[in-house]
C-alpha cells in the first residue's frame, strides 16, 4: 500500500516543490517511487535531495535531467516551472540583499579614513590592542555632513588638518600619513 506524498514543514515554498507534490499525487507516487524514477540508489540520499529541492527550491542538474520522465511529463512544462522557481530565489535574493543594504546604510556613520605608508601595522600588537580602525579615523562631527557643500568641504578640510597636526603627521603603527596637498 502506498503512501501519499506528504508535505513536510518548508516544503511547499516554491513553485517546483507545490508542483513537484501535486503531480506526484496526480500519479498516486510516493517519494519513495519518486526517487526511483529519478535514478537513485540510495534512497536515503533520494530523500535528503528530495527535502532540499522542495525546501530551497533549488534542483540539482543530475535531478533536473530525469524529472520531466519521472513526472511523465513534457520537459517544456518542467523547464517552465523551473523558470518560475529561479525567478523566486532570485526576487528573495534581491529582498534579502535589499534588507541588508538598508540596515548597513541605517549603521553607517560617514568617516574620514587616513591613508598611511603601511597597510600592515608594525608591531601589529599595537593595533590589536587599540584597534585600526581608531587609529586610522578622521573623527568628524555629525553635523558637518548636514552642512552646504562649502561648509562641509571647509569642516572637512580642517578635521584633516587638525588630526594630521595633533598626529604630528603619523599613526603610529602604520608609519606616516599621506603629505596633506593644501
């Protein structure tokens, strides 16, 4: 007696995977039967494959070859839902992408950063216990970036100038500063 083919939590969330299961239901199958029809030996590894294609949506090439005949259907039909399902990974890709960047640009604090003779600070321990990224940056108040263009370049200008002359010129662990050119 065979099973139906049961959906599992996660399962149902691209468009291979609710097709995937409906036909497979349609032809009374169960992922068992599936995994057979795609060539598996291992039904183990069938399984585990199976759960990450209706999970991720993501099919891999070897199955994607045997799926259409598996489904007993017409490998233009396949490569349509396939089409669909990339264009939702790649929608949530963006979704995903779109977050981020927008919780990076929502953390960025605008910063001056010296340019010094030494990429690699020697001795390095000096920076590891200070951190580069406080020996390296221009502290700039938050206000100049809201200031007019003219402004800002002169706030700017003399942020450098003063750290350059309070630095006399050098971050320690990374040698001189960049010869300010005004």
């Amino acid at each position: 007696m065979n099973s139906i083919f049961q959906l599992r939590v996660g399962e149902n969330s691209y468009p291979v995977s609710r097709f995937l299961v409906h036909r497979a239901r349609e032809l009374d199958i169960t992922r068992g039967d599936l995994a057979r029809r795609l060539g598996y030996r291992d039904l183990g590894d069938a399984h585990k494959a199976l759960a990450d294609v209706l999970k991720t949506g993501a099919v891999p090439a070897h199955m994607r070859k045997h799926l259409a005949d598996a489904l007993e259907l017409d490998q233009a039909v396949m490569d349509s839902v396939m089409e669909s399902t990339a264009r939702q990974r790649q929608d949530e890709w963006r979704a995903r992408l779109l977050a981020t960047e927008k919780e990076h640009m929502a953390r960025f604090q605008p910063h001056l950063r010296t340019e010094t003779a030494l990429s690699v600070p020697q001795p390095i321990f000096i920076a590891a216990l200070v951190g580069t990224a406080r020996l390296r940056l221009v502290e700039v108040p938050p206000e100049v970036w809201e200031a007019s263009t003219d402004d800002r370049n002169r706030l700017v200008r003399q942020a450098i100038q003063d750290h350059y002359q309070a630095h006399k010129g050098q971050v320690v662990p990374f040698g001189t500063s960049c010869r300010i050119p005004w």
